[in-house]
C-alpha cells in the first residue's frame, strides 16, 4: 500500500515539472530568442550531467541510510556520515566550485561569437556555483530517502524542478538575457539546497547536526562503490545518447532529427520506471543481504510487473499510432520518414524500462560494480556496431541497434540478479517485445486511416488486458482496485 502511494507521488515529482516546461520553453523562445533557448538547453544538460562529480555517494548514502535503519544503527551511521559530510564532501565541492569557474579560460574558444557568447561567458561563475550546489543537494536527497522521507522529497523535486523551467521563462519577460535566465535557475538552485537541509532538520537533525567524527572507517569502500556507481552515471548516458552523435556526423541533419524526436519523445515515458525504482532502492538497501529476505524478492518481482503493465500499453500504442501520432504533431512529410523509428525503438523502450529494477537491486545491496563492469564491455562493442549499422542501413539500423543493447543489458541484469529471480521476468518480456512488435508491422501509412485508428484501439485494448490479467497477479489487481475506489489516500504523510 505504502510502496504504491509513494510511487504514485513519485512520479508526480517527476512529470509535474515536464508539464511546466511546455509552457515555459515557448515563452522562452518567443521572449528571448531561439538561440538563447538552445544556449539554454545546453546549459540544462550540463548541470544535470555533471551530477556524475559527486562519484555517486547520493547513492551510496541512501543505501547506507537505510541499511543502518533497517539494523538499528542509525545513529552511528549518521556520525560518520556526517563527518564525512562536513570534512570531505563540503571542501571537495568548494573545489569543485573553483576548478569550473578556473575553467572558463579552456571554454572561451568555443563560445559563439558575439551577444551570445558574452552573455555565456558572463554566465558561466553561476553555473561553476550552481553545480557544487546541486551536489550538496543531491547528498541531503540522499539520506532523506534513506529513511523514507518520499513524500517530502517527491514535494520539493516537483517545486524545484518547475522552478528549472519557470524562473528562465519569468526572467525572459524582464531580462530576456542568457545571464538573467540562468540567475533564476541558480537562485532556485540554492534555494533548494536550503530547504533540503531544513527538511533533514525536520525529519532526522543527525544527519547534519551533531559530533563530528574526523577518522571515518570504511572510506575506501565508500568511494569504492561510490565510484561503480559514478562509472554507471556516466557510460549510461553515453550509450543511451550516442547513437545520436553518430548518426550526426553519417548521415542528414533532417535524418538525425526524424530519428533523435522520434526516439526522444519515447524516452520521456521513463520517468515512470525511474519513479519506482526511486521508491524501491531504499528497500533493497535495508538489509545486507536482500536475497535472503522473501518479502523484499517478492517486492523486488511485483515491481518488474507493475512496471511492465504500465509500460505495455503505452508502447504497444506507440508503435501502432507511431504514423498517426507523428502526423498530427509535426506534418506528413516528417511522418512518413520517422514513424518506422517509432515502431522500433518503442519495442526497446518496454525493456529498457524493466532494466530499471535490477539495476536498482544490484546497486541497492552494493553490488553496483557489476552494472558497470557490464556497461564497460558493452560500450566499445556498440560503438563498432552502431558504426556499422548507421552506415548500412542509417536511422532504422541505429534504431534497431539501440534496441538489441537494450534487450541485452537487461537480460544480463536480470541475471546478474540471480537465476530465480530471472525466470518469472522471462514470460513478461517475450510477451511485451512480441506484442509491441506485432503492433508496429502490422501498421503503416499504406493502411486506410480506419484501419489504423482501429489497430490503435485494438493495440491498446489487448494491452492493457494483457497487462491486467497475464502480467499482474490477484493480489496486485486488488491493491490497484483499492487504490482506484479511494480506498487509501494518495498523498502520503510528511
């Protein structure tokens, strides 16, 4: 019951401020111009991706958080937590600070020329502010979702994830400057710093008041699985977006963007699985060793078929409607050229969402080096193949590679997670990849509109029965029936 009222509050936090952002990022371009909504943009990537400096201890905090809780040794934890905090984390930030800002001579010769370039170049001591600021942040989330503070975490993830994009969009009114967009953003950002730690006052004062304790034991495995996590942070990304950078110095700029909005308006549907693997990582970090815990495996197997329920629909939908849907959104011309991209990578996107969950366990019961040992292999060979495949066959071979990766890091994950625990995963799988599949062949541009606004509802409809009454046993539909007769509140206690 908990667990699915804080997924539910969960992925609000996630998909509130996106809502937000179609308002604001038209008024930004109308405002202040395309350019600078690029600039923008890049500036966006670039704090979200340098999160990967805090060597993944937001992560490791939160499983360490919740091990001790679960143990009875919280507060210890939090003494060396603490110190660690105070004297290794605050003055490696403050470094961090000062390299970006030292930075700005390297970043000089290729900022554009002209207003936009002074404006970044004027800009770029709030961003080196900004990211030791998000860091600190992101350490605070941490513990506050070690001891299962979701609901206040979820609240100020949806308000300063709106503030991301609605201060920039305000600015531009006054300031329509690169300068007085991102000080808006920064603003938000220590803003968010400061009421993170006054929810960690609230909810726990010990994890940043308290006796500070100088000698900290187990720093090495500390950073240790810190870093695996770091390694997964950032090959991750690289392989999820580099089929993009490929395909931009083979073919088209027109093919680069059939394919990058095609496979960029599929990815956005990951929230959903990120939102519950958010609410589960603390669990399976609360024990040792969770595979000996029937509860937390049983746990572990409902959240793999919640997600593939969810996730069925949509992406049988996807890739029925791929044609339609692009078609009414960006013209025919552009539909005609990327719908089969659709078709394909929504099957892809389907297991790429049940991968959440074992990389969660894995890196919940500190075995995070393993995701990323599995990653390191994986890339040089997708790099070669992707090569290989955009030069043969363009953006339906990039497509299609992207999907084999996929389907092949989840299978490993899930078996990285143990044989037993694979199999029932097995069923869901094969039946999601064949049904998404059979939905995108089976449609096309060449079929009479009735037919495919049929096979739409058809697709959908199967779907969802398959997902209510194949992937989800009895006692799911039943909390899933209470939930939806209001039979517990949504919103969770904070």
């Amino acid at each position: 019951m908990h667990t699915l009222r804080f997924f539910i509050f969960n992925l609000l936090g996630h998909t509130l401020p996106m809502t937000v952002a179609l308002v604001s990022v038209p008024m930004i371009a109308h405002f202040a111009g395309v350019e600078r909504l690029g600039a923008l943009g890049v500036v966006w990537a670039l704090v979200g991706y340098f999160s990967f400096l805090d060597f993944g201890l937001s992560r490791v905090v939160t499983r360490r958080v919740a091990q001790a809780a679960e143990q009875g040794r919280l507060d210890e934890e939090l003494l060396d937590l603490r110190g660690f905090f105070w004297w290794r984390a605050v003055p490696a930030l403050a470094v961090i600070g000062l390299l970006l800002l030292a930075s700005r001579i390297l970043f000089a010769g290729f900022l554009p020329q002209g207003e936009l370039g002074r404006e970044l170049a004027a800009s770029w001591p709030w961003i080196s502010f900004s990211i030791p600021v998000t860091l600190a942040t992101n350490w605070l989330r941490g513990a506050l979702e070690g001891v299962h503070r979701f609901a206040r975490v979820n609240l100020m993830r949806t308000v300063f994830g709106a503030w991301t994009y609605a201060a920039p969009a305000v600015a531009s009114l006054w300031a329509p400057t690169l300068e007085g967009m991102i000080i808006g953003i920064v603003l938000g950002r220590a803003l968010a710093l400061a009421v993170h730690a006054w929810a960690c006052l609230q909810a726990e004062p010990a994890i940043l008041l308290g006796p500070i304790r100088t000698q900290l034991a187990g720093q090495g495995l500390f950073f240790q699985e810190g870093g695996w996590i770091t390694v997964s942070n950032v090959i991750g990304p690289l392989m999820l977006y580099s089929d993009r950078f490929v395909l931009a110095a083979l073919v088209p700029p027109t093919a680069v963007a059939w394919y990058v909005t095609s496979q960029e308006v599929l990815l956005r549907t990951m929230v959903i699985p990120a939102a519950l693997a958010g609410v589960l990582f603390p669990k399976f970090a609360g024990k040792p060793d969770t595979r000996a815990e029937a509860p937390l495996a049983a746990l572990y197997q409902r959240g793999i078929r919640v997600i593939a329920a969810i996730m069925l629909p949509l992406c049988a939908l996807a890739a029925a409607g791929g044609y339609d849907g692009l078609r009414l959104w960006l013209g025919q011309p552009f539909a005609a050229n990327a719908y089969r991209v659709v078709e394909i990578v929504a099957v892809g996107i389907f297991v790429y969402a049940i991968a959440h969950l074992p990389q969660a366990w894995l890196q919940g019961v500190g075995r995070a080096h393993l995701t990323a040992k599995v990653q390191l292999v994986e890339l040089p060979l997708y790099a070669l193949g992707l090569y290989t495949a955009v030069t043969a066959w363009g953006i339906a071979g990039a497509a299609v590679l992207w999907v084999l990766r996929v389907f092949l890091d989840c299978l490993l994950l899930l078996r990285l997670v143990g044989q037993e625990s694979a199999r029932p995963v097995a069923l869901p799988v094969l039946i999601g990849v064949s049904f998404t599949g059979a939905a995108g062949l089976l449609s096309g541009p060449d079929l009479d509109w009735a037919w495919r606004a049929a096979l739409c509802a058809a697709a959908f409809g199967g779907a969802a029965a398959i997902s209510w009454f194949v992937f989800l046993d009895r006692d799911d539909r039943r909390k899933v029936t209470g939930l939806l007769r209001g039979r517990f509140r949504v919103l969770p206690k904070v």
